[in-house]
C-alpha cells in the first residue's frame, strides 16, 4: 500500500518475505513472472544481529551460512552439515510432493514411510517437538536461538511434538526468503492477470451473506448486497472452519459434528505479529556493519534475540496477554528495490510477535499500539543509530488490524489455524474435511485452514483444484504425481 500521508513510500504491511514463491508450480504454471511478479532472493538472506555486534549468519549459499557458524560453534557448524545431507532426500522424495499433492491417510502415510530409511528417519525426527530436537543437536545458545526463531517464523508451536522435523527441513530447503520487486501487491495484480486471461472475473469487495443450498447440494452464492451468484459445479471456500460451515451455511445443513468440529477449530497463540512501518531519509546503518561491512546488504535482520531461553518467556507473555522483551525481524526493502520509495529515500519495517488479547482484550491493543510502536524504534536505534535522524515518518498495524483486515484470520493468526490438536496434514482442518471436500455435494475448501496451512504459498489451493478437477472427471495434466505414489517409489 501507499502511505495515504507521503506519495511514493510503498509499505508492504501484511505479507512481505516469500519462501520459494518463484519454484512453486503453479507459479509456473500461471506464468506470473509474465504478468510481472518478479522475485529477488538476496545473498545475505538473514542476519542475527546480538547487542554485543556479532552476526549469525544466513546466506543462500551453504557454505558461506556453515563459516558463519563456525564462527559460533565448529561443531555445531559440522552438525548442521549432516542434518541437511541426511534430509535433503526427504525434503527432495517426501516433503515437497506431500506439500504439493492432497494429503495422504495417516495410517496410510505411516505404512509406506516405514518402508524406507529416509521415511523412518522422518518418522523419528518428527516425534520430536523442535525445541527438543535443536537443543539436542546443537550447544551454542545463539545458533539454538536462531534456528528456533528462523523456524518461529513459521509460526509452529516450538514444543508442540510431531513438529521436530521442520528444523532439519529449514536446513535442506533451497528456498530462501524472497521479495517481490514492486511490493507484494505485484504478486496478486499477477495472478489477477492470470485469471483475467483464462476469462475469470475477480469481484471486491464483495462479501458473502451466505452459502446456498439447493435439494442438499451447493449452488451458490449470495453476497451482503443481495447479488446471487449460481454456481454450476461447485463452491470452494478459501475462509476459515467457522466461516464457512457456522456462519455461511444455515444450521439444517450442517451436521451436529461438523458444526462441533468447526467450533472447535483453533488458532495459533503465537502468530499475531505487530509491524512498525517507517519512511526513511536513509536505510537503516548497523553498529555492527563497523565490523561486518556485508550486513549492510542483509536481507532479513533480527534483532533482540540472544539465547534460545527468551522462547519459554515469550510463550508465558502471549498465554498471559502482556508484552514480551521485543524480539523483532524486518528488513529495508528499498534496498534492493528503489521503486518502492521516492528518489533516494526508503521504507523499512519490523515485526514482532505479540499476543492477539492484550491483557485480556484485543480492543486495548487500539489505545496502546502507538507507544509499543515509540518502544520499536527505541531498540532499533539502538543498533541502527543513524535512526534518530533519518527517520521522517512512521505507523503501526496491530494483531486486531490484521484480524480487521484479513477476517479468515481470526484472532490474528497468519496461518489460519495452529498446527497442534491435531490439524495438521490429513486431519486439517478437522477430521472428515482434511481432503479439500465439505460435507455437501459442490462445497470444497481452498484456504490456509486445510493442507499444507497458511502463508504465501499458494499450495492449498493448487491442491484443492487436483481434487475438485478429478471429482468432475476432468483430466489435470499440469497435476504433479500424487504424494501417495511417490512413498510407494520409496
């Protein structure tokens, strides 16, 4: 967005650091790069800044990222070789087509990955909840730190057992953090393009009243406005559980454990994120780039973090509704694209994860979010002096602006839906629509609430088309081999 206040500083308030987005199929598939989303993957991808002026150290490439923990710890450095030699077939043979291919019946899943040794590998590190798994592989405190909270960003629980894999996985991808050139906005005026020249139609604002349901099957949709909208085939919903069994559908329609299941859905405690968005006479200038004169082309910068104890600390705010020490992350995007400011001037931001209920109520968040922004950027010129000066504006958004925002994501929760009780792969968003269908005939879900989850990804709607195509017996020749049959190729 543009800042209504200063023409020309573009602000990326939302949605900013992609993950592979460029590698996705159906970014290939769509042929997004034509219709302008353009991806950058900086070198010095993320940098972890401590107070004492030391760096860790993440680089697209490998090698550069293991000197860097050296540095740290040699053993961890060796360590953290052998975890991505082991698992880079499981994140080439398992993750990635699982992530891209409806997902598989657990029972199912378990027997074909016990039949190779990278699936029982999986098996054994995934029992693992990440915490237990970094702190019993790795002994220096910043590199537990940083890859606890380099995984953090993901939003998954950190002591949530079943979840210990996603640290080797981190490790082994080759997907880095990435910026869209023009701001993320260019992303979505791609895919617009895309669905304009397939003959699709994209209305705004446009919200729904309610699903309609004719002789027990989906026929379409009905809008506050009171326009219809018939539906040939299908509906697929791309909201939350609540939204589409408990607030769009009439009761009759909904079967009493549907409806309990969709109550019952949760959201992640930990995901909300505050940002604090400023307009700069100068990019942000570290202490620390006095001895590390790279870290002025780092990507993603943290800041606030030193030891992987603040985690337990950070967990005890959010379940309390108070205010942690600030650990944030963001970057200066203008850096590496000067389009998104006007001439010689610059735009950066950072995010910190805060409770979505400030002590109790998410409303206080509206009468207290200026001073907790006035808190950021004290810490931040704390490493970046030249803040002081440089700074001409600033604004914040909080967890209830991105609730206002976003209502899919309820409670502020990026990912629309925690990945502990249970939902996750088969199961989520809840048992019996964990595979893209409703419970009606023509009722499909698309959204971050079902397989693989939330963030910019773009996979749960690519796999909810696979199942929707082959239940109207049309064929899907960009669909890619199912997760199913690649275990069985194990």
């Amino acid at each position: 967005m543009e800042d209504p206040r200063h023409a020309g500083f573009l602000h990326n308030t939302h949605s900013f650091f992609h993950r592979g987005l460029n590698q996705m199929p159906w970014y290939r598939d769509l042929e997004l790069e034509r219709h302008g989303a353009v991806y950058l993957e900086p070198e010095f991808n993320v940098a972890l800044i401590l107070k004492g002026g030391q760096v860790l150290e993440w680089w697209t490439s490998f090698e550069k990222t293991v000197e860097s923990f050296a540095r740290f710890s040699r053993r961890d450095a060796e360590t953290l070789q052998q975890w991505r030699e082991r698992f880079l077939p499981i994140v080439q043979k398992i993750l990635i087509p699982e992530s891209q291919s409806p997902p598989v019946p657990l029972d199912r899943r378990r027997t074909l990955l016990e039949r190779s040794p990278e699936g029982r590998l999986l098996m054994e590190v995934s029992a693992l909840s990440p915490l237990e798994f970094v702190l019993k592989e790795f002994e220096h405190p910043v590199i537990q730190a940083g890859l606890l909270f380099f995984n953090g960003l993901r939003e998954v629980d950190l002591r949530c057992n079943g979840l210990g894999h996603h640290i080797p996985t981190l490790l082994a991808s080759t997907s880095k953090a990435q910026m869209c050139r023009g701001g993320s906005e260019a992303l979505a005026r791609a895919l617009t393009a895309a669905v304009q020249e397939s003959g699709g139609e994209i209305k705004l604002q446009a919200q729904p009243r309610r699903i309609i349901v004719e002789n027990g099957r989906v026929a379409g949709v009905e809008t506050g406005a009171g326009n219809v909208f018939r539906a040939q085939h299908f509906v697929a919903s791309g909201l939350n559980p609540q939204q589409t069994f408990l607030e769009l559908l009439e009761e009759t329609w909904v079967p009493r454990e549907w409806r309990e299941r969709a109550q019952n859905f949760r959201y992640n405690l930990i995901a909300p994120l505050f940002a604090l968005n400023l307009n700069l006479n100068d990019p942000p200038s570290y202490r620390a780039a006095e001895q590390n004169p790279q870290l002025e082309s780092a990507f993603m910068v943290i800041l606030g973090l030193e030891h992987f104890e603040q985690f337990p600390e950070l967990v005890r705010h959010h379940e309390a509704g108070t205010i942690p020490p600030t650990v944030m992350w963001g970057s200066c995007p203008t850096r590496f694209d000067p389009a998104q400011a006007p001439p010689g001037k610059h735009t950066a931001f950072m995010w910190e994860k805060l409770p979505y209920r400030l002590r109790g109520n998410p409303a206080n968040w509206d009468s207290e979010k200026e001073s907790h922004g006035k808190a950021m950027l004290e810490l931040w010129t704390e490493y970046a002096p030249n803040l002081k000066q440089a700074v001409l504006d600033w604004f914040v958004r909080t967890p209830l602006d991105t609730e206002r925002t976003f209502p899919n994501m309820r409670e502020g929760d990026l990912l629309v839906g925690t990945f502990a009780r249970g939902q996750i792969g088969y199961h989520r968003p809840f048992p019996g629509a964990g595979h893209y269908r409703g419970h009606l005939p023509g009722l499909y879900l698309c959204g971050g609430c079902c397989h693989p989850g939330g963030n910019i990804t773009g996979l749960a709607g690519y796999n909810s088309a696979q199942v929707i195509l082959a239940d109207l017996g049309l064929s899907a020749p960009w669909a890619p081999t199912s997760a199913e049959e690649c275990l069985k190729r194990l």
